[in-house]
C-alpha cells in the first residue's frame, strides 16, 4: 500500500476499538476491473453503495499463489490512478461456477443495466480475456469466487 493508502486506511482503524482491529483476518487495496473507464465506474458505484458484489476467476488465485479473500476482510478500494475512495468490509465469500450464478448476485454487483443478460455478456467475455492472460481455462463451468461485502468508510 501507499503512504497516501495507508493514512486513509488509518483514518478508518481508529474508528475501531482495538478488539475489531485485532479481529480483521486481511487488509488489502486494489480497483476493480482491469481498464480505466471500468476501475473508475466500479469505485464510484462501491462508493455510493450500488455495487455491493464481485466476482473473480477461481483460477487466476491458483496461479497466482494469492489467498482467497475471507470475510472480515478489509479493501481499500482505489480508482485508476490507485487514489483510495472507500473502504469495504467482505460479508460472505463462496465459491461457484460460473453458469450457476444467480440472477441476485449478478443485480449486486450493480453494473451496466442490473440485468442478469448484461452481467452474463460482459463477464464472459471479461473472463475469457482474463484467462488467456493468465494461461487459465474458462468456461460456463469455471469456478468464480463470489464477495458480498458493504462500505464502512467514509
């Protein structure tokens, strides 16, 4: 994390007593999506409590060698520039394929016009891009790690 980051992130820690500090199993900062316009619009969305969902490839972890996210998780959300814009709080993670995520989920993450087609449309083909980025597999039956999560600050 930058030092710009961590003060935000600080800010948002002494809110907490020292028994909820103690008890979040992860901290991280990141933006979602992999372009400009897309890592913006997200944030914004997470920031007004729109999107309040994520998806990711299972397999991009496996490859990389990264944890999955557990709940009590901490992300400082960014924009592109890697600015932070809030803080969320992970509910609930689970795994899934990709076929049987539910038409709610997909509505949670906010995105486009909220309809389930839409999610469908551009999560294919955002996960198949992904995966040939990574040297990953990617069909209908890929499993997705799921993030409920909800904004705690500001």
């Amino acid at each position: 994390m930058t030092e710009i980051q961590q003060a935000f992130l600080h800010k948002y820690l002494l809110t907490l007593s020292e028994a909820q500090r103690d008890s979040i199993p992860q901290v991280h900062a990141e933006y979602f999506c992999a372009d400009e316009y897309n890592a913006n619009e997200c944030a914004r969305l997470v920031n007004q409590r729109t999107k309040t969902a994520s998806c990711s490839l299972k397999q991009g972890y496996d490859i990389e060698n990264e944890p999955l996210p557990l709940v009590g998780r901490l992300t400082v959300v960014l924009n592109w520039t890697e600015e932070p814009v809030c803080i969320i709080e992970h509910t609930e993670v689970s795994i899934c394929p990709f076929n049987q995520v539910t038409e709610e989920f997909a509505q949670s993450e906010g995105e486009g016009d909220g309809s389930y087609q839409w999610w469908r449309e551009a999560h294919l083909q955002f996960f198949t891009q992904y995966a040939n980025q990574v040297g990953a597999q990617f069909s209908e039956e890929s499993e997705l790690v799921l993030e409920r999560f909800e904004k705690v600050y500001p």
